[in-house]
C-alpha cells in the first residue's frame, strides 16, 4: 500500500516535477527562475549556458548515454529591462522551477544544494545556485567542476538520492569492519590519506580500539586517482564520473559501499544509486543507449516575469442561492482588498446555464480599484450548472485586448457541471495557452474533476465545508498568491499572518491576539468578514487603539458586509489585539490578518505547506502519508517553532496534529526548517473532501534562525571536506505567526458511514528508526553503549510498546532475513529498558551485554533495531550499525586523551615508558620474531573470517594511501598506528 501511496506522491506533486518532460533521452522544460532580488547582470545568463551545456554532456555520460538535458527555460525577473529575444513568462513558468538563481542560504553559503524533504526516491523541492557561485570563479572551484556539482544535485533533485559522505549526528567518518578501520565512503576504490583537519598533520589514534582521532578525517588523493564512482561522493574529484551500483553484480570500480555510515544507506536502506534510479520513471522502461559523440547541448530558452493577471470565475448557480452567495462574495471580497498585490491584474467572471465577465482585467494600484472590483462581484444567483462556461469566458477575459499567453483561473463552485460545455471540452485550450487554474470546492456536492482539472495546468485545489467555524474558502484564496510566490519572494505578497471565526454575541466581544514580527509591518491589515453590522477596535503594543487615532483606516464595504482596517505606516512589532462587538443579536465574524515585507529586500519570515496526495485516496488501514511545512526566514531554516495542522473532515470537527522537524516518521531530516507529519487512518473519518490548514507560532526565547554553518549538511561536498556533521550557528527570532493552507484531498472506501475508529484493527506500525548509533564499547567486558531517538506506536505518533534489537555476522542477513538473527535479549540489557520505551522523539540510550563468542578473531557483528506496538505491529529494521573487537594489542589499554597534564604524563607515561624500553632492548630479537608471525596469522585470520556473501567487500580494496604510496592496514598492526596511517 506504501507503493501506491508513493505512486499517488510522484503523480501529483505540486511543486510539479512532472512538468519536466523526458522525450527520446532528452529532458525538455526545465525551468531556471532569477529572483526578483538579484541585480540584472548578463555574466549569469552566459555562465548559466556554460555550466549547464558542460552538465548535459556529464550527465549522458553519468546515465551510462541514456540522457542529457536538451531544453532550459531561463526566467528573467520583471525587475530586469527587457530584451528582443525575451518571450511572455507564463504563470506555470514562474511558479514551478527546478533549479533557482538567489541570494545565498546562511546554512549552506554559496553551496549548490536540494532541499529534500521525502523519503528516498521522492523528488526534492529545487536546486538552489547563487549568483556569487556562478560569478565567482575561487567559488565555484569550491566544489570543483560545476558540471560535476550540478549532475551531484540533480540526482537529489530528480531522483532523490541522498549523500553517501558523513553529514548526520548518527553517521561517523570512520567505522570498522573485520578488525580494519575504513573510511565512510563511496566507492572503497576512492584512495587517499587520513589527516586532521585542522593541523594537516598525520592523525592519533585511539590505543585502546585503533579509531582515528575526533578531528581524523579522509582526504582523497586530487590527482590520478583510480576509482570512477561515486557522483554522491566526491564529485568533485576528476576521476568520479558515475554513480555507483549494485555492490552484487557491478563491477568493483562501481561497487556500492553499503557499509558506510551515511545518509544514502540509511534512508534508501542500502541501495546504491543506481538500484534506486531505475526505479525512477526516467528509467522504467530501457532506454536506448546513444552513441559517443551525441549532440547534447540544450537549447535556452527565455522568458521575462510579468505582472500576474488572474481571474475570478465564480459559480451562480441556483444552488448558490441565499446564504452560500454571501459566504462567496466575502471571502471574493477579503482576495481582493488583503491578498492580491498591487501592480497585478484582475478579472471577474461569474457562470450558471451561462457565462458573464462581470469585469475584464483591471490593474490593481489603489485601494479604489479594490472597492472598484468588489463592487462588480455578483448580486443573485440562478440557473444551471456549466463550470466550462465559466472556463471559456476566464480564458476569453485572460487573452483579451491583446493580453500576453498566460495567467490564472481562480475557480469556485458548489455543484456538479450539468451543462455544456464541459470541462474536458476546455482542457485543451486551458493547456495550450498555458493558463493555470486553481479550485476551490464549496462543500462536498462541488465537481470532483475539477481537482484533476488542477492537477493538469499546474494548480492547486482546496476544499471549504460551509462551516460556520471555517476559514478555509479565505485560506485557500490567499494560498493561490502565496503558491505563486513560493519560490522567488515579492515583496509586493503579503504574509498571512492569522485567520480564525467566531460569533459574537450582543452585549459581548469576540476578541483575538495576533504578532506582527520584525520582518514584516508594511501595510498590515485586519479584514472583518460579518453577518451583521459589527464595530471594531485595534490595539497596538504601546496601547493606541487605532479606532480613535486613525478613523480614516477604516473601510466599510456594506453591500458584501466586509470592513478592512488598515494600521497607517509600519505596525509596531509586538503583540497586537482586536475586539469586535455588535448591536445586533449576534454575528457571524471572520477576521483575516495580512501584512507586508517591513524593507523591500528584507527576508521575511514565511511558510510553505503542501500535501503531495492532493487527489483521490482509496482508504487502506496500513495507509499513510505526509504533511509537510517548511518555515523559512528567505531561504534559512527556522528551527523549533511550534507548527499545527488543523484537518477539516467530512461530517466531523476537524483535527489537529503536530508537525516536527525532528527526524522521526515523516520527517526525514533533522533541522533543516522543513517539518512533518503522517495522515494515519485513525485521523480520517468518513469518506469526502478533507482541507488542511497550517499555523506556525515562533515562540521568543525558543525559536530561532540558522544564520550562519560549517559542515555540510545537504550541501555539495567541497574539495577541502570529506564530509562532517552540520553545525549550526542560530540568532533567536521575535514572535511570529504565519497561517496558509496546504490543499485538499479526496478520500473513498472510509468502511461504514461516519463511523468511528473501531471499525478497523490498529494495522499501522512504528516507523523506521534511523538514527542508531553505537555510543562507546568495550571489549574487555563486552559492553557496548547505543543510542536512537524513540519511535511511536503509529509511525511517529504516541509510544511504541517494545524493541527488537537484532544481531548478526552476516550484513545482509540483518537486511533479508532479521527473524533467523540473535536478539538482545532483556537479561542482555545493563541499563535502559528494551520493553519500556519513551514516547516519540525522546533520546534512547541502552547499555547491553555482547555475546563474546561472537567477538572473536577480528569478526564484525552487525546491530539494528525496530520498535513493535501493542497490536504486533514491527516497525522496518533501522540503520544497521557494526562492532569488531580488538582482542590483539601491544600496548596498555588507555585511551589518547586531549586533557591530560604534564603531571600526569611525568608520573605515569614516563615511568611505563621506561620500562618499555628495558623490556625492548631485553628481548627485542623475540619480539620481533613474534611480531612478524601475529601479522601472518592475523592477516590470514582476517581473510578467513571475511563474509562470503553476494554483500561482500573487497578488504584488499578497503586501505588508505598516504603520500602515494599504498599501505594494506593489517588488523590491530600497533606498528601502523605509530606511524599515522592504517
């Protein structure tokens, strides 16, 4: 059911992967957008054909000649001067890019990066390049040949592969296999030297296990060096110019590493990356394989930004009539006076048996052409039901006067098309002049093919109730703009920053907090939908009430029963307060708060949501799927806000679930801004239309922004690294609020009629654990200390029942076969407790007892864990994490250590040491007699005990170089350690 679950994902992503077509090897449409921000300079234009002709021609020979790049759409800002050669961008063109030309990112710098936020094989959001990478020449050899880099990103991006150096908390720079210690890489044919990274020098080692020093890292050898794979490694080495491959049949220059703790093994669950990219769609069907010598250069297209122009098509028909027409021409009323920016164009078309413009398009500059607008929004409603009709005369107002191809359809309708023309009929010409067109569905009658409609132009589809206690119509109107804008920031957008409805009574106030940030404050406005006459105060931080200094803000617009309230200058940051009261017996309120970017340039604090499954859902009890929101500051992440996702469902209050972004279940990656959720069965009720809405709360003193990194993250690996955890440097943020909607899904097959939970059997497992990590161990007792963040009993939610922690000899039998594997048993577990787990999210530490008959002769074990539930239900194996002992060892078990004194060396180093060297010059003849059989027995030990199996890696593949020469690394050889180099 995950399958299909993933299927529905890749078909409908809104950020519209798919709009990249793959025609006969070449990839075609594939969309590159400047900000607005970035001062027009041509140098980026030209060195964007650069890199990316060099990029076509390393990809075809990356994807073994099956593809290359033969078409770029380059989107030239409207802040740029236009040019003869420059066509009409239209608004799908804007608004769904794969790669993005802006300022930098504090967490990566001018790194080239993806920001992935689904499991492996799932699609990025988009390549995020930076002008000084494509200026700067010392820049760009950063990350060595920007082809290289750029092919290493696509990978992320198209076929989600992840990094295969050490980026994660869980993943390390070295780890042990068969007594040797290896470096985290991929292929074990990259050679090189080991080296502290921040003296140059030949690194310590750890006396007592042989592990390299904190600051030991693997730096390759720059020139000639023999391995040819892995792109998701180092790309920037000349030699690399593949990916690597199945470890089984490849050859060994390709061989996947499936060993190394990295991001790559742990989330595709030791795939290598090509047994994940022909999995892809790119490569389901064989390819043919074209000849060396094939023309790839691509072709570059451009297109200039334009004003947006949109049209409103709203329904009319009878079954409009009353209530739900008031309800439409508020929340029209509220897109027009809050949401639309100035400088765009809009239109206004209404339909029932026919079609009417109500206003052809009209250039927003002043709050008059707002009221202008709203004043032709329609009086009553009647007749049938032709939603093609609407369509036809939407695209009619959208071309003309000579308007350029292009724009938007804002559709909203409550009934099912029971007149011509249909849908279908205006498919093609919706298609053709590449208009976009999002839906809004007024309650659970409205059309279903409208949502597919969407899905096709590129856009998005939200769901209102009719609710009286919904603010989804309003949600899913200003989420069209924000949609819009997603990617390269307007200042001219502004930011959603609440919505809530209520009731206020006679003789009483309905009254609200809200937070205006740093970042924004220019223009802020209250707009107060009502169903009957209310009267309003605003109350800024420093105590002024807006309704007795500024009464001139204040506009009331009677015949659609909407006032706006706008705060004069830039809104004080800080807490402000609204209080509605009435004279009437009650009404109906819903207040809806925007304000724009304080400075233009500025970065403002922002959320994007999405749900990939935006269509129709057949219910399954093992079903799940995600809901994800990324909470930004421009472009840097915003870590630790608190984010809720409120769930409207058919016939039934809405729930309300929390997204993280802290690694477990949904979310895949730890503090990058991008958190999650999983939908699970027990959060859907009945069949129908569901919405989602998604508030963020910056919390003062909690929250805060990534201004500045080291590491590498999920960046390209740059030529002075060999890969290390992200670390972070934060600034706190003010409080803030932001509010958006994700869009709306479809669900069929709920068993019985708005029955509750019980009707089926608990079926969802915890979620895959995969972050295990081996803490400290040791051998004389055989104890080992491993730590993982806690699972929940459902995916990431509540607190599993119990754990499974498995062992193993064999690597891949831990992979194929983990019930024929030792467990950990409770009588194994010094500390911590295998049947009482924490609730999701909290940290797992155990202390636990090895078998020693397992630690024998160099061996490595193997170690994964999964959690099981209360129902039976067993969660996937982890990240599988390895042992091997040091029985051998010519000197006194004490570990190197940084914080020792000169005392300490004085009173026990030099005292050892001298009688060392009494016993040296003593027997040295014997010693070294025995020395050199222990190495003879040792190696041939060493390759006895070595695993047989398809999963085997060459041990005599597995060494470092240092300073050209190549060193096998005996198991526990005291003599290499000495020397710096094993």
């Amino acid at each position: 059911m995950w399958v299909k679950c993933f299927l529905l994902a890749t078909v409908f992503f809104t950020l519209a992967l798919a709009k990249v077509r793959l025609i006969n090897n070449g990839y075609e449409g594939v969309i590159i957008a400047i900000n607005p921000d970035i001062r027009e300079n041509h140098a980026i234009l030209r060195r964007l054909e650069a890199f990316l002709t060099a990029t076509s021609a390393t990809l075809f020979k990356a994807t073994r000649n099956q593809l290359y790049f033969r078409e770029f759409i380059i989107v030239v800002p409207e802040t740029w001067k236009p040019r003869q050669r420059y066509e009409n961008a239209l608004d799908v063109e804007l608004d769904r890019a794969q790669i993005i030309i802006d300022r930098s990112n504090p967490a990566y710098g001018d790194a080239p990066y993806v920001k992935q936020y689904a499991e492996c094989g799932s699609p990025g959001l988009y390549i995020h390049l930076t002008p000084g990478y494509l200026l700067d020449d010392a820049v760009v050899q950063k990350w060595g040949k920007p082809e290289k880099t750029i092919v290493h990103e696509w990978a992320h991006l198209r076929w989600g592969l992840f990094d295969e150096y050490p980026i994660d908390a869980q993943d390390d720079a070295f780890y042990r296999y068969a007594g040797l210690w290896q470096p985290t890489r991929c292929s074990t044919e990259v050679e090189g030297s080991i080296l502290n990274e921040y003296t140059s020098k030949r690194c310590e080692f750890d006396f007592y296990t042989g592990k390299p020093e904190k600051n030991c890292r693997f730096f390759p050898r720059m020139a000639a060096n023999k391995a040819a794979s892995s792109l998701m490694f180092m790309q920037y080495l000349d030699s690399i110019v593949e990916f690597c491959d199945d470890p089984a049949t490849a050859p060994r220059h390709l061989k996947h590493n499936y060993l190394a703790p990295n991001r790559q093994n742990r989330l595709c669950n030791y795939k290598s990356a090509w047994e994940v990219m022909k999995k892809h769609e790119d490569f389901a069907k064989p390819k043919k394989r074209l000849p060396d010598g094939t023309d790839t250069r691509p072709r570059f297209r451009y297109v200039q930004a334009h004003p947006r122009k949109r049209v409103l098509v709203l329904d009319t028909s009878g079954s409009m009539t009353g209530a739900s027409l008031s309800v439409l021409k508020q929340a029209a009323s509220n897109y027009i006076l809050s949401c639309i920016e100035t400088g765009s164009k809009l239109g206004i078309v209404q339909f029932n048996t026919n079609a009417s413009t109500l206003s052809n398009l009209m250039e927003v500059k002043s709050e008059r052409d707002r009221f202008n607008l709203i004043d032709a929004l329609p009086m009553q409603a009647e007749g049938k039901t032709s939603i093609g009709a609407g369509l036809k005369k939407g695209v009619e107002v959208l071309t003309k006067y000579g308007e350029a191809p292009g724009g938007s359809i804002i559709l909203i309708t409550d009934g099912k098309e029971n007149e011509g023309p249909y849908l279908r009929d205006l498919r093609p010409a919706l298609m053709r002049r590449g208009i976009v067109v999002h839906a809004l569905a007024y309650g659970q009658r409205a059309e279903q093919s409208i949502a597919a409609l969407s899905q096709e132009t590129g856009g998005k589809t939200f769901f209102y109730s009719g609710s009286q206690n919904s603010t989804a119509l309003i949600d899913g109107l200003a989420a069209t703009v924000a949609t819009e804008n997603s990617f390269v920031h307007n200042a001219n957008v502004p930011q959603s920053i609440m919505t809530v409805a209520g009731l206020v009574k006679k003789n009483d106030t309905f009254s609200g907090t809200f937070y205006v940030d740093s970042t924004i404050g220019k223009e802020t406005s209250l707009t107060f939908s009502y169903s009957a006459y209310i009267e309003v105060k605003v109350q800024g931080p420093s105590e002024v009430y807006i309704a007795e200094k500024f009464p001139e803000s204040f506009r009331y617009d009677t015949s659609s029963k909407v006032l706006k309230v706008l705060i004069p200058g830039d809104s004080e940051a800080g807490m402000w307060a609204y209080h509605v009261s009435t004279n009437g017996t009650q009404s109906s309120v819903t207040v809806n708060i925007q304000s724009k970017s304080r400075v233009p340039g500025m970065d403002v604090l922002q959320i994007n949501s999405w749900i990939p499954q935006q269509g129709e859902i057949q219910f399954n009890t093992t079903q799940k799927f995600g809901i994800y929101a990324e909470v930004l500051k421009g472009k840097a992440p915003v870590l630790d806000a608190k984010v809720v996702a409120s769930i409207e469902r058919p016939q039934s209050t809405p729930v309300d679930l929390d997204l993280y972004d802290n690694g477990v279940g949904a979310d895949i990656i730890k503090g990058d801004g991008v958190y999650a959720a999983s939908i699970l069965p027990r959060d859907l009720l009945g069949d129908g239309r569901y919405n989602i809405k998604v508030k963020v709360l910056g919390i003062e003193g909690k929250t805060s922004v990534v201004v500045a990194a080291t590491g590498t993250s999920s960046r390209s690996l740059d030529v002075q690294g060999s890969g290390q955890q992200l670390s972070t440097q934060t600034e706190p943020v003010d409080n803030f609020q932001r509010v958006t909607s994700a869009g709306e899904f479809r669900l069929r097959g709920y068993p019985g009629s708005g029955a509750g939970q019980e009707v089926f059997r608990d079926e969802m497992a915890p979620s895959r654990i995969t972050d295990l990590k081996v803490i400290s161990y040791n051998f004389d007792n055989f104890t080992a200390v491993i730590q993982w963040t806690a699972v929940g009993d459902d995916m990431e939610r509540g607190t599993a029942f119990r754990y499974n922690i498995h062992v193993s000899e064999e690597f891949h039998q831990l992979l194929t076969d983990r019930k024929s594997t030792s467990l950990i048993l409770n009588e194994h577990v010094i500390k911590g407790h295998l049947d009482a787990p924490g609730p999701s999210g909290t940290t797992e530490e155990l202390v636990i007892l090895l078998n020693a008959t397992s630690l024998k002769d160099n061996l490595t074990i193997f170690m994964g864990v999964h959690a099981v539930d209360r129902a039976g239900n067993e969660g996937e194996l982890s990240n599988v994490v390895s042992l091997s002992p040091a029985h051998e060892t010519s000197v006194p078990r004490v570990p190197v250590s940084d914080s020792w004194s000169t005392n300490t060396y004085l009173a026990i180093i030099l005292p050892l040491a001298l009688v060392c060297v009494a016993l040296l010059l003593a027997g040295v003849t014997l010693l070294v007699s025995r020395a050199r059989r222990s190495k003879s027995e040792s190696f041939e030990q060493a390759e006895l005990s070595t695993t047989h199996s398809v999963h085997s890696l060459d041990i005599d593949h597995m060494n470092y170089m240092f300073d050209g020469e190549y060193r096998k690394r005996l198991p526990e050889d005291i003599d290499t350690w000495s020397r710096g180099s094993i």
